[in-house]
C-alpha cells in the first residue's frame, strides 16, 4: 500500500516537474527537443541501409575488379601482338639484310658488266678504225698504183 504522504508529495511535484520542464525546452528549437531520439532513430535506419550500401560496394569492388581482369588481358593480348610485331621486325630486319647483301652482288655484277661493255665498245670502235685506215689504204693503194701508171703512160 502506498503512504498518503508519498502521493501528496507526487501530486504536488508534478505540476512542478511538467513546469521546470517547459522552461527547460528552448523556445525557439523546439525541433530539437527530440534530437537524441531523432539521432537513435537515424542510427538504426543507417544501420538498416547498411547491407545495402555494403552491397553496393561489393558491387562496385567486382565492377572494378572485372575492368581489371579485362584491363590485364587486354595488355597480355598487346604484349602478344608485340611480340608477333617483334617477331616480323626481327625476320624483316634479317631478311632487309640478305636483300642489301644481294643489292651489292648485283651492283658489283651490274659494274662487271658495264665495263665488260665499255671494253668491247672501245675495242669494237678501234676495230671500225682499223678495218676503215686498212681500206682506206687499200684503196689509196690502189688509185696511187692507178695515178702512177697513168701518169707513167702519159710520159711513154
């Protein structure tokens, strides 16, 4: 049972209790009275979007996980291209050389050749020279022989 003197003294300090808490609300911030509550609830409803914020980021992380893995087998796939290129460099590189090496032969052949040339056109000229001096004085021979006579004739 509860004493008369206990429920006169509670009677009496509520009106005081409501009044001392009145005045200890902020007028002017009323909206945050609650603020500590209101903080609570935010938490839990933070809280609550926490699995899917979690998510999403998992999601981002796999996203950029994927981009990765497709980043690196792009590079792999342009180290094997480079290779390859590397590969043709190297076989037209040797084959460049073979071709310069074959280029010299040919240039040396090719001068053989022309001065092969030029001798036989310098022999075949003094050829045309000799044989046209040698008929040339074949036939002054001759018309010499055929002056003399005619002219020994004429003095007979």
């Amino acid at each position: 049972m509860i004493k008369p003197g206990f429920l006169r003294i509670f009677r009496r300090s509520i009106p005081s209790a409501l009044l001392l808490g009145l005045l200890l609300l902020p007028v002017e911030r009323q909206a945050h009275a609650w603020e500590p509550i209101d903080n609570f609830f935010n938490g839990l409803e933070m809280f609550g979007n926490l699995p899917s914020e979690v998510n999403q980021l998992q999601k981002s992380y796999q996203d950029t996980v994927n981009e990765l893995n497709d980043a690196k087998a792009d590079i792999q796939s342009y180290r094997d291209e480079m290779e390859g290129y590397k590969d043709q460099i190297t076989q037209l590189n040797d084959q460049n050389a073979r071709l310069d090496q074959q280029n010299q032969q040919l240039q040396a052949t090719v001068a053989a050749l022309n001065a092969a040339q030029q001798e036989r056109d310098s022999s075949a000229r003094t050829m045309k020279i000799i044989i046209f001096v040698l008929i040339g004085l074949f036939v002054g021979y001759f018309l010499l022989i055929r002056v003399l006579r005619l002219g020994l004739r004429g003095r007979r």
